[in-house]
C-alpha cells in the first residue's frame, strides 16, 4: 500500500508579521493549520548575535507534535542560515546535515533522512540568493546532491527560490531531475503575486495535491503564506 504524507515548507520571515510585531506563537498555530507532517522553514533563527531559534523549544514542544531536526550547528540556533525542519513525532530522523552551496549572501541548505512508517525519504530545506546568477549557481549544485540521494530513496526539495521568473533560471536547474510543484502565489502573504515559495519531488513520489494554505491568521503571521503537497510514496 502507498505511503501519503503532506509537506510543506514556510518563510516564517523570523516570526514577525505584517503587522511587525514577533510573535512565535502565531506561526505555531499556522502550522497547526496546515498540519503537514514535514516541514521546511525559512528565516527561523534570528540573523544577528547567536542567532537563536525564532520558535523557542518549549513552545514546540508543548504547543505542537512537532520535533526539530537536530542540526547541531550552533547552540541556541535551530537552522542553518535560518533553514530548518519539522517533522511530525513518530517520523524518526535517520540521518541529518548541512550543505555549503555557492553564495553571495549567507546561505546554506539543510538536509535530513527520514522514516516515515516502513519508508525512507530524503528531504532538502534551502532559501536561495535575491541574486539570479547566484540562484542558478546554487540550484545546480543542490540539484547534483539530491539527484545522487534519489538513486537511493524518493527525495523531496522545499524553500523559497525567491525566484520571480515562471519557467526559467533555477526552476530550470531543478526542473532537470525534478518534478517542480507549483502551489500558486504566495508572496507577499497579504496580496500574493509571486510564486517563490516550491516543492520539487522525485519521480518516486507522486503529488496527489498542493496548494497555498491562506487563512487570516496566516496571512498576518509572515510576509509569506506557507506552500503544502500531498505526496504518495511507492
């Protein structure tokens, strides 16, 4: 029988919202509003000083059922520039890591191993550069890592590509080895026009669904509305 599992991935623009107050709380409850089982997050650690994790562990873990994929990088972080992932409790984590990619701002890209019931996935979080020459640049090589993962395991890539162009630049880098998702505009959260935010699968996934989660409170939590994709493994 198929595996179904819903992703998602999310820009949480450090936990401050359209009306500029921080408010992790809030973004929790969006989560619990989408209620994927995979989660990818954006702009999670503060950019500045020790970079602390902008959804403090306490309230993880007595406001939801997710865990943090511990990436061990620094000690009060969650992320690795600002990329990090939730998963569901129950999902283990078989393995975790971070990725150097290309740059001309701070960037890096988070990976992680999962089993999800009797199957393992491979799930790449990244938020790439405003610069499009540099996005190019970074697609490519986080397209070679995960194309070699998914000769092992069905993969999955979320973040925000913070690209604006429909068909071209990175999208075209990914579109080589994976399906592109196209959830529809989710930037900004108020009035969305731009679909930067994507999830890219393998061809031993297959996507059943995906969309924008916007609600109210959502589109007050962050700058961006969340992305989500329901997938079938096997």
């Amino acid at each position: 029988m198929a595996q179904r599992i819903k992703v998602a991935s999310y820009n949480i623009h450090k936990g401050v919202g359209t009306d500029r107050q921080r408010d992790p709380a809030r973004i929790l409850k969006v989560l619990q509003e989408v209620d994927a089982d995979i989660v990818c997050l954006q702009e999670a650690d503060l950019r500045f000083g020790k970079r602390t994790s902008v959804l403090p562990p306490f309230l993880i873990a007595s406001h939801t059922d997710y865990v943090p994929v511990p990436l061990d990088v620094q000690h009060d972080s969650m992320g690795w520039h600002g990329n990090a992932i939730l998963v569901k409790n129950g999902i283990t984590v078989e393995s975790h890591d971070i990725i150097h990619i290309p740059c001309l701002e701070p960037r890096g890209v988070v990976t992680a191993t999962l089993g999800i019931g009797s199957a393992q996935v491979s799930v790449f979080g990244m938020h790439l550069d405003l610069s499009g020459l540099w996005r190019v640049r970074q697609a490519r090589a986080i397209a070679t890592l995960a194309d070699s993962a998914r000769s092992d395991r069905p993969t999955m890539l979320m973040g925000d590509l913070n690209e604006w162009r429909a068909n071209s630049g990175c999208f075209r880098e990914f579109g080589k080895h994976f399906s592109v998702l196209d959830p529809g505009p989710s930037f900004p959260s108020r009035r969305p026009l731009g679909r930067l935010d994507r999830i890219m699968h393998s061809d031993q996934l297959k996507a059943t669904g995906c969309g924008v989660h916007r609600s109210p409170l959502a589109t007050t939590a962050s700058d961006h509305l969340p992305v989500w994709a329901e997938l079938s493994i096997g």
